[in-house]
C-alpha cells in the first residue's frame, strides 16, 4: 500500500470538515476523490499534506507513519502535491519553474529531468524560455505537475486538476496520468469533472460533508447512476 488514510478527522480550528474518513491507494494506481463544492476533498489532501491539522486517525505513507511529520519532510519523503491554484512561479521561464522543483531522488521513484519532463510533455518544450505567467492555463498546469515530478514523488496528489482546462488538454492530462501509472507512481485526484475522473481512474471515492459516501472501483461508480446523481450532480 503506498497511501494509508485511516479514520482521519480533521478541520480548521475548531471546524470539524472531515470526519472518519478512509481510503487506500496502492503504487501504480489511479483514485479519485470525488464530491461537490465544500464536500472536504481539498481538506482531505491538505491533510495528507499536514497542511491541516489531524484531531483523529492516521496517515501512513510507503509503510510510514507519516501524520506527526511536518509538510516538509512529507514532500521530502516522495509526496508530490499540486494545489488547485497551481503555485507556479509567474515571474520565473517555465526552465526555472522547473529546476526550482529539482529534488534528489530516494526511493524507488523515477529520476525526473528536464529532458524527460520535455519528452512527457513535448508542448512545453519549446516554451523553456518563456515566463511562466504568460502560459495558457492548461500549459500553467502542466507546468505545475511537470515541476513536482521534478521532485521525483512516487505518489502525486493532484487537486482539481482539469478545472477550468478545455477538453483537449483534459485528454493531455489524463494521457500525462495514465504514463505516471505505468510507470509505478501512485496518483489521488481530486475532481469534480466525474467524466475525466472516472475515465483515468482505477479506483474512486464519494465524499460528502467531510464522510466517505462510496469507495469501489471506477467500474461501479460507473454503473452507479443513483449515486452520481445523488453526490455528485451539480
Ligand atoms: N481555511 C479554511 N478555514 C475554514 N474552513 C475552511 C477552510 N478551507 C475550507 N474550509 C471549509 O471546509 C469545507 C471543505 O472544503 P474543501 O475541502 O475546500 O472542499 P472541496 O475541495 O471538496 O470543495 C468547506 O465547508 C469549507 O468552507
Ligand atoms: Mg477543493
């Protein structure tokens, strides 16, 4: 098991947001949190992340327990985590974007370069030089992604990260996805775009109000029709 949620609570001061909540993710998988606006899925990676604060369970991370460790060293440790505002820096070229996100590698986790992310991402080749703020949004989050492989994770947290994309850098990011899969890296979305959600994802998870809803395989949420209507319609 590469991520261990265990009956996680948490919240923002004294705001309970997620209550119990349980979800496993193996290496070479694809999960997905899915859940409307406010249901707890960002809370839920923050956490993984120690970015908010635990009031009950555990956090285990390649057989670790990582829950009493600070930010830092869980990112030290080969979590990768791209936020939904995509924390690029504007005012860097997408070359020093990505060198600002070199780390050593550890672990069993490819080593990423430069070269290897152009060759990933061959849109972003030719824009090396560019400032990073002047990128389209879908290179901006490419950007964001390619930067934390940089810091060779072998599990990727993505928050949101089709928001706001059109449908043919949707399908680039779930290509970008399904690469990092083969290539042994674990990898939890959060998403409220089910169709690319359920379309890259072995696994997925429904949460509500902060309480897991559903856990099964993409394949039965799939056929689940009642329950997407019920969770997951707009
Ligand atoms: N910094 C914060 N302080 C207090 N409450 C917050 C904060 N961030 C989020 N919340 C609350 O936590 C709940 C879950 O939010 P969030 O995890 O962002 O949901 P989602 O990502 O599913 O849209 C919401 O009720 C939200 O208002
Ligand atoms: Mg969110």
């Amino acid at each position: 098991m590469m991520l261990s949620i265990r009956s996680i609570s948490a919240g923002y001061g004294p705001a309970r947001v997620l209550f119990d909540l349980n979800l496993e993710l193996r290496a070479g998988e694809i999960s997905v949190i899915l859940g409307r606006n406010g249901a707890g899925k960002s809370t839920t990676l923050k956490t993984v992340m120690a970015m908010v604060p635990l009031s009950g369970g555990q956090i285990w991370f390649s057989g670790k327990r990582i829950d009493q460790r600070s930010t830092w060293e869980i990112a030290r440790a080969g979590m990768g985590y791209v936020p939904e505002e995509r924390r690029i820096f504007p005012d860097l070229s997408v070359l020093e974007n990505l060198e600002a996100g070199r780390r050593l590698p550890h672990g069993r986790a490819p080593s990423w370069s430069v070269a290897r992310i152009f060759k990933l991402l061959p849109a972003l080749a030719p824009l090396g030089e560019r400032r990073a703020g002047t990128l389209s949004g879908g290179e901006q989050q490419m950007l964001a992604v390619a930067r934390t492989l940089m810091g060779n994770p072998s599990c990727l947290l993505l928050d949101e990260p089709s928001e706001g994309l059109a449908p043919a850098v949707v399908e680039l990011l779930a290509t970008l996805v399904r690469t990092l899969r083969g290539e042994g890296m674990a990898v939890l979305l959060a998403e409220q775009n089910v169709r690319f959600a359920l379309a890259v994802s072995d696994t997925a998870h429904i949460i509500e109000k902060g309480g897991l809803r559903f856990s099964g395989t993409a394949r039965q949420l799939q056929e689940r029709a009642d329950l997407r209507a019920e969770y997951l319609a707009l």
